[in-house]
C-alpha cells in the first residue's frame, strides 16, 4: 500500500479535505524536471486544517470520489508571530 503525502488545500465539505499532491518529473526529450500536481478527496476524521501537510492511503470508496483516508498530519501550517 503506497503512502501519498501532500498539502490540504480546501475542508469546505463534511471530513473531507482536498489534498494537492505535487511532484517533479523529468522531460522525455529535454530532461528539465517539471512540476505536476494532482488533488485527490480524502476522508479526514483527524481534522487536518487548509495548510497541513498529511499522509494518506488508499482505502474502500466511502463516496463516489472519496477513495483515500488520511492516516497522519505530518506538519501543521505556520503562523504570523
């Protein structure tokens, strides 16, 4: 079971959050690396905030686009002091 870890863009619907997961790949002909970037719905029961880093794994589907379950929150999103 393969571990994804990304940032929580949005909480807006019921223990769902919106995590982007982003990743650098090389070019096929040129090799500059590029950034790509991907969101996925996941089930949040841990009550990550917008900013936190998580881990999430795939799970059963709880709904039709809800397949993934947050299963850690690495970092919590710096504040202004």
């Amino acid at each position: 079971m393969k571990v994804f870890t990304g940032k929580v863009i949005s909480i807006k619907m019921a223990k769902t959050a919106t995590v982007e997961v982003v990743r650098n790949v090389a070019h096929p002909i040129y090799g500059k690396r590029i950034k790509r970037t991907k969101k996925y719905h996941t089930h949040d029961e841990l009550g990550a905030k917008v900013g936190n880093t998580v881990k999430f794994v795939a799970c059963r589907p709880v709904s039709k686009l809800k397949k993934w379950k947050v299963i850690e929150i690495v970092g919590a999103k710096k504040g202004k002091k």
